[in-house]
C-alpha cells in the first residue's frame, strides 16, 4: 500500500433541527468544493439559545481528505 497524506480541516455545520442535520448540511456543502473526503470526526456539540430555547444546532467536525498528485 502507497504511502499517503491527509489534510484535516474544520468546519461548523448549523441546522436548527438537529446535530444530524447540521453534520449532513457541513458535508454536502464541503464536498462542492473538496475531493475526496474521507472522515468527518466530532470535534464538538453545542447549541444556541433563544428566549429559554433552543435555536440553532451547531456541530464543529474535523473533515480529512487526501492529498492529491496535481
């Protein structure tokens, strides 16, 4: 196997549905610019509060993609 090199980039998804949806969101909006994507890790969870509620879902991910022979 080929050696191989990774870059690992952080991103913040934000959905006021779920974290699910804010990580599916941070994706699909990474990968219209990004090749090869490979992991996304949770870095962090949190949420943003409105009036004693909860507004928005925010997910941090580190996303890794391969390095690419140009």
């Amino acid at each position: 196997m080929a050696d191989s090199v990774y870059r690992v980039t952080e991103v913040v998804g934000v959905s006021s549905d779920s974290w699910e949806q804010a990580t599916k969101s941070a994706i699909e909006k990474v990968s219209e610019t990004v090749r090869d994507l490979r992991v996304a890790e949770v870095i962090r969870q949190d949420v943003t509060i409105a009036d004693g509620k909860v507004s928005e879902f925010r997910i941090r991910l580190g996303v890794s993609f391969k390095y690419d022979k140009e």
